[in-house]
C-alpha cells in the first residue's frame, strides 16, 4: 500500500548518476521504493528489464512480467518495478537461464555483467558496521542493507562470501594489503587492483593505494570492496 505523502515519480534531471537513462527526452522517471539499497545507490527493477535488457517497451510490459515472478533478484521473485537493485546484487531471469551481476562502469553508472549460473546464489558482501545484541552477540551490518550473524573475528570493511540459498557464509577476507580490491565509488570507480598500501586516519578518511598491470591509483578505504586474495572470488571483469 502506498504511504500518504509518498511520491513514485522522480525529475530525470535529479535522478542519481548511476542510473543509465536517457534524461532529456521525457521529464518524469519512476522512483525507487524503501529497499535493501538506499535510493541514490540503486536502480529500480524497471530499468532493468526496460532499458538495461529491452524486455520490455514500457513501463506496462514490465510491469506484466514481474507480475508473473519472472524475475529474481539474489534469489527471491521481485513484483515490484521500483524495487531498488544496487551494488553486487544478482538478477536472474530463469526462463533464459540468464544471471547477472550488477556492477558499476567507469562512469558510475550500474551495468549488468553476465555470469554463470553456478554463481547465481554466490553474493559479495562488504561490512559496514557492527551491533553488540543481547548475550554478546555479534550482528554484522551489510552494504545492502541486511544483518546477519557472525562473531569478532569480522570487522568493518572486510568481506564475507555468501550463499544466498543456503544463508550461510562461505569465505571471510580481511580487509588487508595483498588482498584484491574491487572500487564501487570515486574517480577510480570498476578499477580492480591489488591493496598496496592502506593510510589509517584518527580524523577524516582513511585511503587506500592499490595497483594492477597498469597503474598505481589510490582512493578512499570506504570506496573498496574485497573480492579475493590471489584471485577474486566471484566472476567480476577487471575494469568496467
């Protein structure tokens, strides 16, 4: 049920950067319902079927097919067209085995990158904070949203490799140099490198330098995912 006060539409001309849109040829766009994602991290599911993969024509089509549960987003049937698909999400349609990662460009902007189906239910997890709850227990907040269990030896900024059929934690890397860093965000944005060199700071942010075949780049600690140790550990193209 919509909210009182709740506003579906969006100026094109103030939509995030990361959406891939055309902005000039019509006003009004949809906005993203309250989801996993915060809306300016996110696109709505629309866009994906619509623009993205040419599903559909119009917001009607689309609309029609995930109303049929065609369409799944890290394994659950999405109905909705403004539902928020953001960073590191999985999107499959089974009807053509298809499986994508979302990911951003070098713009920024979120794209889709094929995967194989042995890695639709394999997600990639920063941590971005950390809750005592009751008995000493440990909750670790996710990037996207969602809480799950886990203990001390997980700290903020590392990753964790997630089943999300099983609900179960597959692997944990460190935030630490030698390890292989994906950047979501910044100047460097979809470059992918190795941690050289990490400047912690009391005050204001920390940054990290990381480097690859080509160069040597540095940005901001909080801009960088983990995606492996000698090799990421999810398929994920070297520079978007």
């Amino acid at each position: 049920m919509t909210r009182i006060g709740e506003k579906k539409s969006l100026k094109r001309s103030k939509a995030p950067k990361i959406w891939r849109i055309h902005r000039k040829n019509k006003k009004w766009t949809v906005k993203n319902i309250p989801g996993p994602h915060s809306g300016e991290k996110a696109v709505p599911l629309l866009f994906i079927l619509r623009d993205y993969l040419g599903y559909a024509k119009t917001r009607r089509e689309a609309k029609i097919i995930l109303n049929k549960g065609l369409v799944l987003v890290d394994g659950r049937i999405r109905k909705d067209e403004r539902f928020p698909v953001g960073v590191m999400d999985i999107v499959e349609i089974p009807k053509t085995e298809e499986c994508y990662r979302v990911l951003p460009n070098r713009k920024g902007e979120m794209y889709l990158y094929k995967v194989p189906k042995e890695e639709k239910y394999l997600k990639i997890f920063s941590i971005i904070g950390k809750t005592l709850l009751k008995n000493g227990v440990v909750q670790l907040n996710l990037h996207d949203g969602r809480n799950i269990l886990g203990d001390n030896t997980y700290k903020v900024y590392d990753t964790i490799l997630y089943d999300l059929n099983k609900k179960e934690i597959k692997g944990h890397i460190p935030f630490k140099k030698g390890t292989l860093g994906f950047v979501v965000k910044g100047n460097n944005v979809s470059k992918m490198g190795k941690i050289v060199e990490i400047d912690k700071r009391e005050t204001g942010h920390s940054t990290v330098t990381l480097e690859n075949k080509r160069e040597r780049f540095k940005t901001l600690k909080e801009y960088v995912y983990i995606v492996g140790k000698g090799k990421s550990l999810i398929s994920i193209p070297e520079v978007a």
